[in-house]
C-alpha cells in the first residue's frame, strides 16, 4: 500500500515541475533526466527552464 502511495506522489511532483517549467517537458522525458542527473549539483528550476547548454561563440583563431 506505502508503494502505491509513493508513487502517487511522486508523479503528482514530476507533474507540478513540468508545469512550472518554461520548456516545453513531456512527462516520461523529464522522468529520464531526472534519472540521469539526479545526483549532480544543480538549480532545478534554472535546469527546468533551459535544459540544454548553448554553446558560447568563439573567436576565430588567428594564425600568427
């Protein structure tokens, strides 16, 4: 019965997340991030927001 309870829950959280995030999540997605970033140091809501790291732009190197 505590299973089913937990995971009650725990898709009521993922759910609240994904609908206060500025991206666009599907649910089984952010479930999969989740996993694979669960334990790096991070804001959530920053992540949440803007998932994926834009590259900077460099300056061309210049030949000497």
């Amino acid at each position: 019965m505590i299973q089913i309870w937990t995971a009650m829950i725990t898709i009521l959280v993922l759910k609240y997340l994904k609908e206060i995030s500025k991206y666009k999540w599907y649910l089984s997605n952010l479930v999969a991030f989740i996993r694979l970033n669960l334990f790096v140091k991070i804001d959530l809501q920053k992540w949440l927001d803007e998932p994926f790291i834009k590259p900077e732009k460099r300056p061309p190197k210049t030949v000497t």
